[in-house]
C-alpha cells in the first residue's frame, strides 16, 4: 500500500497535519507487472579471491558517461596486467541480449555490470 498527498495542504488552509491527512490522504495498491508472486531464488556465484589470471568481462549498459567509468576501470585493470573483455548492451532500456550473456559466461570469470541511477 503507498499513502500519499493528492493536493497541497495549503490548498485547504488547514494547519493542522492530522486534520489535512484526514482530507486529503488516499490508498492505492500497487501491482507487480510480473505476475510472479515470490521472485525466482537463484543461487550467487562464488566470488573469486582474486583477478590475476583471470578474464574480466566489463559491461556497458548504455547510460550516459558510464563508459568514462568503465574505461577508468579497463586502464586500471589493465595496470594489473588483468585481461579484459568489454560488452554492451544497445540501450538502457533494453536487456542484455542472450546471445551477450552466453558469449560473456564463455569468456570470462568474472564481470562488472555498469549500473546507475
């Protein structure tokens, strides 16, 4: 359930709260889109303890200046001399295509996901 203000409370010249939230607080339901009713549990991938040696595969999810971020992070890795593999999703919006997902779990041992917001 999420309460919240339809209006002002200035609107109706009222001082005080429990008086305004009375007027002008409503109840909505919101509804998962999914359908699911409890989400799906999958089991984390064990981290490894360490990089070197491995491939790290670096993914781009198309925000605005993430890649100024992710290239500092391929320069740094590559200081280490750790191997990387750098991906991209085509829009923020979009999910990774499966055929990416495939190719990285092929590729690498481990990934950075570019998120934001």
């Amino acid at each position: 359930m999420v309460r919240h203000l339809t209006r002002d409370p200035a609107h109706f010249g009222l001082l005080d709260w429990m008086e305004v939230e009375t007027h002008i607080m409503e109840t909505r339901t919101l509804l998962d889109p999914t359908g699911e009713h409890e989400p799906p549990v999958r089991k984390q991938a064990q981290r490894p303890k360490a990089l070197d040696g491995l491939t790290v595969g670096i993914l781009d999810i198309g925000k605005a200046r993430g890649d100024v971020y992710l290239n500092r992070l391929d320069e740094r890795f590559a200081e280490r001399g750790i191997k990387i593999k750098r991906y991209a999703k085509p829009t923020p919006s979009r999910l990774v295509a499966t055929d990416t997902k495939q190719k990285m779990l092929s590729e690498v041992q481990a990934a950075i996901i570019g998120l934001a917001d």
